[in-house]
C-alpha cells in the first residue's frame, strides 16, 4: 500500500499577468530555512508569459505544483482552486508581486510547535522593505491575539501574513474582488478562531505602480470595500452578528469620506447620513470629519 506524504505547509500564490515580478516571489518561497513545504502556483489565464516562467520552476523543483484557468477568474478563484488541491496540513498565501523572507515558514513553524492548540498564526511585513506603522498600541506588541473586534475598523494582516491550519474552512469570495477581499477573508476567518500575531518580519509588500491598489480607480475602490462588508454581514448571522452594525457603520463613513476627498461630494454625503442608522457611527471622529469637510472649503482645513 502506498504511503501518502503530506507536505506540512501549502503555500498558495495566483498569479496574473506577472512575468517580469513573479520568478522573484517563487526564489524567495524555494528559499526558505524550512523546506517541507508545496508551492501551488494559480495562473489565472495570464495573456504574457507567466505561464511559461511558473512551468519552468516546476520542472526545475517538485515540491512547485502549476494550475491552469480556461479563463481569468480573479485571485478569489485562483486562491479557493489552490485550496482544493493543497495537501499541506497549515495553509500559506503569497501575492505574485510580493517576496518571503527567508524565515517566513520557519516562524510558523516554530509558532505551531509552541502553541499547539491554536489554529491560525500571523507575522508582521514590511512595505518596500520598510517597517509598517500601527495606530494601536495592541499591535505593537511582540504577541497578540486578533479576533473580530480587531477587523472591524481595520485590516492588521495581510493573506501575505496569514497561516491556519486547514480545518478552518473558510473560502474566499465567489465575486472577483479587486481589493479588500483579504479584509473579508479575515473577519470570517476571526469568527473561526484567533489569529495569534507574532511582531517578526517574515514577509515584504513590494512597491510598484500595477499594484491593485494604483490602478483602482475611486469608485470601484468604494464599490468592493462596501461589497465585503455587506458580504460578511450577510453570511454572519451567529453570536458575532452583534459586530454587524458596527462594521456597516464604519464602512459607510470610511467610504463617505473616500468619495468627499476625491471631489464626490453628494455619494459622500449619502454613505454619511446611511451610517447615523447606527449608533455606532456617533462615536466615530471620521463621521464629523466627513460633514466638516462637506461644508468647510478645503483652504481652510490645511
């Protein structure tokens, strides 16, 4: 009888249209101090050469396993295919544009043994190799644990930073979201478990001008932002669902003043009087922040 060897981690990266960025993201992932690892590379119908690169590592290494779309899907689709197939028993992301540090796995691995009975772990990144900056003091400490409280009104992780075991069964979204799908990713995947975050850098966001990020433009970035709220609320309906209002009101307030900023005044102003349903919202300093600048020419702000 064959013995079935399952890898420890699954390390899942889609990739689209990257040839140029994504040889260095798999040499930082075969770099790694703990080798015992599959690398499931998505190509979601890329129209360069990403293809081609990707198949190349994976008749150079056999750990590298290579899925092929008939057609784009989006990186939801091509992380929820790698997750269908990963046979590691903890599960990694890495975006096709980013890089690992050599100590990514290692961490993790290191984490998992001296925490046993926790189910998701997260380290800290750095943006073009420089630190990030947090707010709250809470994220600053060397070992802290993330529940949902802590994706209300903010993302602290990225899926670059993520790592849970596979009985977690949370999937991404079916829609193709350009951005903040993490963001929903993760209050799901915090109603699941806590995430225990570990204040070592093991991963790097790389900056450039195709990041989704730059070449969103403002209403779309409004649009999927409150599209991953919405879709979390409508999915959470447990003993969590009292955090529901909250993430709405933050949401629509967050938004209001995105669209303000960029010269949308009316959707703004809309988004603004949506979030006074909650209580929530008269909490939050943005809100009057938003109304101010509505009504305050903008020479008088700076």
């Amino acid at each position: 009888q064959e013995i079935i060897v399952h890898p420890f981690f699954s390390i899942i990266v889609p990739v689209y249209n990257r040839a140029s960025l994504v040889g260095e993201t798999i040499d930082s992932i075969l770099a790694q101090s703990f080798t015992d690892f599959e690398l499931i590379l998505v190509d979601d119908k890329s129209t360069d050469n990403s293809l081609e690169v990707l198949q190349n590592y994976a008749k150079k290494d056999e750990r590298v396993v290579v899925l092929t779309y008939p057609e784009n899907q989006g990186r939801c689709a091509a992380r929820n295919t790698g997750l269908d197939h990963a046979a590691g028993t903890w599960i990694c992301y890495l975006d096709s544009d980013d890089w690992y540090y050599p100590n990514h796995l290692s961490t993790f691995h290191e984490l998992i043994q001296e925490y046993p009975n926790q189910k998701a772990f997260a380290s800290e990144q750095t943006f073009g190799k420089k630190a990030k900056e947090y707010n709250k003091e809470k994220f600053k400490n060397d070992l802290v644990a993330l529940g949902i409280e802590d994706f209300i009104t903010a993302n602290p992780i990225s899926a670059n930073q993520l790592c849970y075991h596979k009985s977690i069964t949370v999937r991404w979204s079916e829609e193709n979201i350009p951005i903040s799908e993490d963001w929903l990713f993760h209050r799901l995947l915090s109603i699941q478990t806590t995430i225990l975050k570990k204040n070592i850098v093991t991963t790097d966001v790389r900056m450039h001008d195709e990041r989704s990020i730059n070449v969103i433009d403002v209403e779309h970035f409004v649009k999927w932002n409150l599209y991953a709220a919405n879709k979390f609320v409508a999915s959470n309906q447990g003993d969590s669902s009292k955090y529901n209002a909250n993430i709405l009101s933050y949401i629509k307030i967050l938004t209001g003043n995105i669209f303000i900023n960029n010269g949308f005044k009316w959707k703004g102003l809309k988004l603004l009087l949506e979030s006074l349903l909650s209580l929530s919202s008269f909490k939050n300093p943005l809100l009057y922040k938003g109304f101010v600048k509505l009504f305050v020419p903008s020479k008088y702000l700076n």
